[in-house]
C-alpha cells in the first residue's frame, strides 16, 4: 500500500484548526502564582481543589514539593522561565501532561493512559518511571548531580507498557572517587530499563563519568552506560550521525575500571540501532540496522507563533504525515510498518505529503499557533507513513501540546 493510500484508508476528511476550537478547549482552565493575582497561589492547593482533566497555568515561582494526584495538565508557558519545584510526583492517577517545568525530583508511578512530559527539566536526583502505561518525553532534560561513589541513573523506567523519548538530552550521573572507601567512582546509566519497550528517537545520551581516585596506586572509576536493557526489556534507536549514545568517560590519563558501553543489553534484553552516532561500543544482543524515519515538532510554541513538524528519513523517499487529536497505541501495528500506530485513526483531521530530504535534514511544514490563550492544553499528535522503494516505513509519534 503507497503512503497515500495508507493515509486515505486512516483518515476522514481533512478538518480546519478553527473547527477543532471549541469541543478540545472545554477543560476548564485556573491560574497559579506564587507572587501575584490568580487563582491560586499554590499549585498543590489548586490540585487539591480543582476536578480532574483541568488545567493549570502556572506562572514562574516557586512551589516546592508537589503531588499530583488527580488526571490533569500542568502548564509553564515557554514564553516565561520555568515553574520550579522541589519534587513532583504523579501518582496512582490515569493521565497527566506535563510543560515548561522544572523540579528537582520526578517521579512517576501507576500511570494507566498515554501522558507527556514536553520541555521539561530533572536536576539533583534519578527520575523513575515505575508501571506506566505508555509515556511520551520530549524536548526535556535530566541530568541528576554528583552525590556519592555511585552515580545516579538520569532516567529509570520499570514495568512501563511503552515509552517514546524524542529530542531530549539525558546525562548519567557522576560516581565520585571516595577518600573515605578508597575507591574510584561509578557513573550512573543514562537510561536504565527493567520489563519496559523504549523506542529513543533524535536525542543524546550519556553515561555518568567515573572518577578515578588519584592515590598511588590509583583507585580507577568506572563510566556508566549510556542505555541499560534490562530483563523483559526491548530498546530501538532512531536518529541521525548528530545524535549520540556515549559511555561515561573517567578522568582523562588514569585508568578505567572498566568499558561504559553506548548500549549494554543484559538479562534478555534486547536493542536496534539506526542513524545515531555511539561512542563505547555495544555489549550484548544490540543489531545496527539502516537508518530509519523519524518525525519531531520544531520551535519554542508560544502562542502567535508557530511550530515545524519536521520529517528525517532516507533521502528521495516520500512521506506522509497524519495529524490527529488523540493518541494511540497498537504495537501490533509495528510487525508491518516498523513502529505502533501512535495516532487514533479515528481522529486524523489532516494528510500532508512531504519529501524526504535525508536522515540529517528535515523537511515539512509549518503550523501557526492562535494568539491567547483559548487552547492552552491542548495537544495534537502526528506520525508519518515513509515510502522508501517498496517499503512503507511508520515513523515515531510526534505530540505538541499548545500553552499560554
């Protein structure tokens, strides 16, 4: 089947952003500043006090430790600095969305439908992912800080159905040498996965360094890996040659403890790579195949700008991008096309055909996002069918989640 046929049978007739207004606003929106007029001044008070499935908009401040314990969406505006926290949790809760925030600590557990965390920022400690149904991480970084001679991994993921991470940057933390234990330091793991399907897509990982406790005779450190595949875990890589799995380094000139490996499957893990540049090496089951589509939204997105749905893929092949307003997930799609139906075929409200122009340049087209404030929390999602040859390829989801 050609890509536009593929997008004929998903799709029903293309529909205006104008008409999609009104029934995707309907959540009922509430403000929060630490330092000025709103709704409220805490944001745990405004969760605590709104219904599930509205959204807040939270301006820049300060809010401390926060528990999400009720479906909703949590907006930063990228227009502003970020919200930051000491710590968010979601907990036991069916969905979230997540935008422009920045915290301390994250951690997400019991999380039964498809959620997103876009432009977001982990510092201090390990972000852990345990019993997600199926996440989505774009455009955010973590990186946990130097604590001990164990480095903490930057992003741990346990018992989650399917997680897709485009276009962010994820750095292990540091292992310390210790005057203490007399011994070098371990690097935490970029990415660590126990019973969980990532496909990683466009991004940078590394592993933290190990320091070599510099005595004679020196106690050498040892880097972390860039990507764990853990036991029931599956990983799949897609990118170009700027994006980069790389192991932890130690210091420059002193000996290393060991090899810190770009991908280290272990206990049945398993892990493809495409596209992407690796420093370290692999260590277990990894297959690099050829390079694969990929899809990321373009820009910062604030309201009266726009944003670039962005296609990379074999050069002088033929995409076609679906647009929808609700997510999707049928991994059995993926034995056929490469990757799971990540769009809900029952609302593709636009088809645009794109040429390919390479696996390092992107191409497609540009959407402009209304001025105010009327759709903030609302999401659209995309994926793109890839003709290459005679092969019909399905690229990553792409989600764009509109703010204030």
């Amino acid at each position: 089947m050609k890509p536009l046929a593929l997008a004929s049978a998903l799709a029903p007739a293309a529909l205006a952003l104008s008409a999609l207004a009104a029934p995707l606003a309907a959540q009922t929106k509430w403000t929060v500043d630490d330092n000025g007029p709103a709704d409220f001044a805490s944001v745990q008070v405004a969760i605590d006090t709104v219904a599930a499935g509205d959204v807040l908009l939270i301006k820049p401040g300060s809010y401390g430790a926060v528990v999400v314990h009720k479906s909703m969406t949590l907006l930063g505006s990228p227009t502003a600095a970020r919200p930051s926290f000491a710590s968010l949790d979601f907990l036991n809760i069916e969905r979230f969305d997540a935008l422009h925030l920045e915290t301390q600590a994250l951690a997400v557990t019991n999380v039964s439908a498809h959620s997103l965390l876009d432009d977001c920022i982990a510092t201090t400690t390990e972000t852990r992912f345990d019993n997600c149904a199926d996440v989505a991480i774009a455009n955010s970084r973590f990186e946990p800080a130097s604590q001990d001679v164990q480095g903490l991994n930057a992003l741990s993921f346990a018992n989650c159905g399917y997680v897709q991470i485009v276009n962010s940057t994820v750095l292990g933390g540091p292992g310390l040498g210790s005057m203490i234990v007399f011994a070098g330091g371990i690097g935490g793991a970029g990415i660590a996965l126990d019973q969980t399907q990532l496909l990683l897509v466009s991004s940078t990982v590394r592993g933290g360094a190990g320091q070599t406790l510099v005595l004679i005779p020196p106690f050498p450190g040892k880097g972390g890996d860039a990507l764990v595949v853990g036991a029931g875990s599956s990983a799949e890589v897609r990118g170009s040659s700027f994006d980069l799995l790389a192991g932890g380094q130690n210091n420059v000139g002193q000996p290393s403890a060991g090899t810190a490996f770009a991908i280290r499957a272990q206990n049945g893990g398993t892990a493809v790579t495409s596209g992407v540049t690796a420093t370290g090496g692999f260590n277990g089951p990894v297959t690099s195949v050829a390079a694969r589509p990929y899809l990321e939204w373009s820009g910062a997105g604030g309201p009266g700008s726009s944003r670039q749905l962005t296609l990379y893929g074999p050069s002088a092949s033929v995409g076609v991008l679906l647009l929808a307003t609700d997510a999707f997930l049928d991994k059995g799609f993926a034995a056929t096309y490469g990757a799971p139906l990540l769009v809900h075929p029952g609302t593709i409200f636009l088809t645009a055909g794109v040429a390919v122009l390479g696996q390092n340049s992107g191409n497609g087209p540009t959407y402009g996002i209304p001025a105010g404030n009327s759709l903030a929390g609302v999401s659209f999602f995309a994926q793109a069918a890839v003709l290459n040859g005679s092969t019909i390829s399905a690229t990553n989801g792409a989600e764009v989640i509109l703010s204030f």
